[in-house]
C-alpha cells in the first residue's frame, strides 16, 4: 500500500508526562474575535483556535524563561517543570494580549502572534 500527500488529521494538547492527568486547564475566548479560543495545559504549550475552520491556527511552546532561554525539564524525572505546566489564561479585551497563569505561580504575557513578551514569577 502506498500513501501519497501525508496530512494532519488531528491537533490536540498531550502532555509527555503519563503520571499526570495531561488536562487542559485554560480557555478563554476573545471579546473582540468572535471566531477564535485559546487553550492552555500540561503539555506546555499555548494554542489558538479557529472555530469556523474547526482547526488550531498557531501554537507556541511556553518553555521559555525571562531571558528566552528554554526550561528543561525536570532532571530527576524528566518531566515538565510546574513554571511550564499553565493552569489559566486570558484574552484582553482587544485580542492584543494573552496572559497565561502556571502551576508554580509564575504568569507570563504574550502578544496576540504569541510572542513572550513578560514573565513575571511571585516569590
């Protein structure tokens, strides 16, 4: 059997962690596009969503610290670290913004092409 014009068939969020649930945590819908969700997990990453093309439209990878270094993960179990693994997000008024709350605490910002912008960390 041969197979021609490989495809994605399904976009989703997993986590590589198999001790934890790997949920999705956030979802937050845009005041200013109708059309578009984001969503938020363990699986360290930030995704937008088209709901009339029923299809993730940009993803990013929240593994970066405040200089734009990436997080490794954890090096005893080598899972995520909780500064990666989000719980919350939001979606400012005007669609510019998003703002992602993590398990340790730390928030970060980005802007609506999903670029880190801020990283802020509670003590």
């Amino acid at each position: 059997m041969k197979f021609s014009n490989p495809r994605c068939l399904l976009k989703a969020h997993s986590a590589p962690c198999r001790k934890t649930t790997n949920e999705v945590w956030g979802l937050s819908l845009s005041d200013k596009d109708t059309d578009t969700f984001v969503t938020c997990g363990d699986d360290a990453t930030l995704r937008v969503w088209s709901i009339k093309r029923h299809q993730q439209i940009k993803m990013v990878r929240t593994i970066m610290d405040a200089q734009m270094h990436e997080i490794a993960p954890d090096h005893r179990t080598n899972e995520l670290q909780d500064c990666c693994r989000a719980r919350c997000v939001a979606v400012d008024r005007d669609g510019e913004y998003i703002v992602v709350g993590f398990k340790d605490g730390t928030l970060r910002v980005y802007d609506k092409d999903l670029n880190q912008k801020q990283l802020t960390k509670n003590a």
